[in-house]
C-alpha cells in the first residue's frame, strides 16, 4: 500500500496492489497495521468494489478513453477536431520529451519549473499535496511527457505514468500557460493518445464530487465552489468526449463513520489543518471573502425570519415589522454576495461594500439606542448584528480597492 500518514490517519492511494484474490486480506492487515499505530485507516479513490467488512462512499467520476474511441471522437466531433486543428494554426507544436531533457539545470527543466508556478498561482486554492501534487519528475524513465511550444516558448506540460495493474495511463500533471492558445490542450493530449497502445487505457483521473454523489456531498460542492470549479473541471473533460465514466470511491471499514476519513483524507490534501488550507485558500482569491461572508448570512436571515414571524423580534430590539424589513435587506445582501463572488468584478464588489457599509450604518447607531438587552440571546444577537456588517463592510472595501488597483 501507498500511503500518507495524517498524524491521525493512513490514507492510501488507491485500492492496495494485489491480485483481487489477495486485495481484501491486504485491506484488513493495513487497517489493523494502522489501529496498531493509533491511526485509522481508508483507502482514497479506490476503483474496487468494497471489500467483505468495509464501506464506501461515491467521490466522483473519472473518464476514459482508449486510442481507438479517441480516435473516434476526433472524427465525429467536429467541435474536437476544430479545437486540434485551431492549435495547429496558431503555430502550435506538440512534442514527445525524452526524460534527459528536463534533467536538473536543462533549459527545458526550468521553463517547465516556472510554467507550474504561474499555473499554480492562478489556481483559487491554495496548493495541495498527496495525489494532486505537481511531481512530474520522480522516476522520469516511468513518464511520458508532452510539450506544447510556439516559436521556442513552452506553453503547456503534460506527464503521464503508467497504471500497470490495466495496463494503462493516468495523465499525472497538466500544467498550461494563460497565452496558450485554444485548442492546446487538445492538442497536447492527442499527443499521448497517438503514442499509447491500442489496448491502453488512459485517464485525466478523478474528477471530483460529479456524477451521482450523496446529497451531503453535492452541498460540499456547492459550498466550495469559490475555491474549486467541480463542475468546471467535469465539463472540460467531457469536451474530450471519453468512452466512458468509471466510478471512484472511497473505501473504509465500516465499523467506522465516514465522517472521520473524510475530513482525515481532506487534511491529507490540505497537508495538515483544514482551517489553515480553506483560510489561505479565501485569501488568495477575490471571490472567497464575499463567499465566506455570504455563507452566515443565510443562517443569520432566517433566524431574523424566526423571530420575526414568532413575535421575539424585540430580541434584536425591533419591532416584528421593522425586523421584517432587515431580513428582506439581508436576504437582498446574501444574493448579491453570491453574485460577487461567483463573478468578483469591480463594480459588483464595490456596491456589496457599499452596501455592507450601509447595514453598518445603521446597525451601530440602532445598538447605541437600544443597547445590549437583557438575556444571553439578546446581548449575543443585538452584538452580532452591529459588529457582523462592520467587519464585512471593511473586508469587502479592501477587497474592492485591491481589485481597482489591479484594473489600474
């Protein structure tokens, strides 16, 4: 077994490496290996079926393809052929790379070294680890690499390994420059496809939280959808038109809850604490603060809804009707959050700002007359809403300058 250790967890690679007679025995003895260690034990995107005393929850999807059905997608969509043919004529050219050319020191090693850190940089999350991580130069005698160069200049990396065990190929990494032109990933990828064995089978790998996941997942996916464009990713790779979808699962003993090796295999990816990751990953994007700002408000809407509806609005020291109408306002916030953040353009993130600082504006002056209240309810709600708007109000300003910077 491949494996990372959490601190808490082994989470595995895969199913273990084993004939399928011998895969379920292997499962057990790395499960109890762990407990005797003080960890618990799953197995991330599994292809198996679940093993005799293990459970399994649906991750997602990853696409197929062989050299005869990508040959075939080429010739009965037009749309993927123009998309080749439009890198072509942009002065496009693909190429196989020898190992030996992305030595450490080559010319190519660096260009490829840079190339992942600007791919990097425009990603919304910050970068992660475990099997998502851009390694492409351990065992490069084991690799397949593609480059995609115009007049000299690398414009996309591709590096693909093999998966013995089908005797396949899971492309690994793909990174691409933003002055790539359309159609080079395209291209790049016919690359490999003509140079893979009739028999292989190839894959892009998972593709996560798509196809028919658990309702609790696709609200994960809703959820972090500033950060990860789940269905962005499903969608590009569809554009290639694979043969098939083969489910990914997650695999563990099902004494335990699922809960537990979800979040340890999330903190496998992060590198270690979750809140760290998701902070940093916020950070580095315009689109997560007014997500994340977005996210309480829905709760904080209904609440005043609650106590308006059940006549407890004096609470928040107003009156039901009055109450009312602040929920209404913040439900008009709420939406234009999500807007701003699905689409953080200038102008939409100044006028959240502005209306955030319009909520501050009067919820201050409103505690200031009322005051705290009395009861534990009262002092937590009335001080919320003043100090909630405030702090938005500042995030979102800053976050609307540095975006009229960057524009300037």
């Amino acid at each position: 077994m491949a494996y990372v250790d959490t601190g808490r967890g082994w989470i595995a690679a895969g199913s273990p490496l084993a004939e399928a007679s011998r895969a379920p025995g292997v499962a057990r003895a790395f499960v109890e290996e762990a407990r005797r260690n003080g960890r618990r034990a799953c197995f991330f995107a599994s292809e198996a079926d679940a093993f005799p005393g293990f459970a399994r929850i649906l991750l997602g999807e990853q696409p197929l393809w062989t050299r005869g059905t990508w040959k075939a997608a080429v010739a009965e969509h037009r749309g993927l052929r123009g998309q080749i043919r439009r890198a072509a004529a942009k002065g496009v050219a693909i190429r196989r790379v020898h190992g030996s050319e992305l030595a450490p020191g080559t010319a190519l090693r660096a260009q490829v070294e840079s190339l992942a850190r600007e791919w990097l940089a425009s990603r919304r999350m910050a970068p992660m680890g475990f099997l998502v991580a851009i390694e492409p130069f351990h065992w490069p005698e084991e690799h397949r690499y593609f480059v995609a160069e115009r007049d000299g200049k690398l414009l996309e990396f591709l590096s693909a390994v093999p998966i013995y065990a089908r005797g396949g190929w899971l492309v690994e990494d793909v990174v691409r420059s933003a002055s790539a032109p359309n159609g080079t990933t395209e291209a790049i990828f016919d690359g490999l496809m003509q140079e893979v064995d009739e028999e292989s089978t190839v894959t892009l790998g998972l593709a996560p939280l798509s196809g028919p996941i658990a309702r609790w997942l696709r609200v994960a996916r809703f959820v972090g959808r500033p950060m990860f464009d789940f269905a962005g990713l499903r969608a590009f790779r569809e554009r290639l038109r694979p043969a098939q979808w083969q489910r990914v699962w997650l695999v563990y003993p099902e004494s335990e809850a699922p809960a537990i090796h979800v979040i340890e295999s999330l903190r496998a990816f992060a590198g270690g604490s979750l809140f760290s990751f998701g902070l940093r990953s916020i950070v580095r994007q315009p689109s997560g603060p007014p997500w994340a700002l977005a996210l309480p408000l829905v709760p904080w809407t209904l609440l005043l809804v609650a106590l308006a509806l059940t006549g407890h609005a004096s609470v928040a020291g107003f009156s039901s009707r009055a109450l009312g109408m602040w929920a209404v306002f913040d439900a008009v916030l709420t939406i234009l959050l999500f807007r701003g953040a699905l689409q953080p353009k200038r102008s939409r993130l100044t006028l959240v700002a502005a209306a955030a600082s319009f909520d501050a504006g009067l919820s201050v002056p409103h505690l200031v007359l009322t005051g705290l209240g009395r009861g534990v309810a009262a002092i937590t709600v009335r001080s919320l809403a003043a100090a909630a708007p405030c702090f938005g109000a500042m995030v979102l300003g800053v976050l609307a300058l540095r975006q009229t910077a960057r524009g300037r």
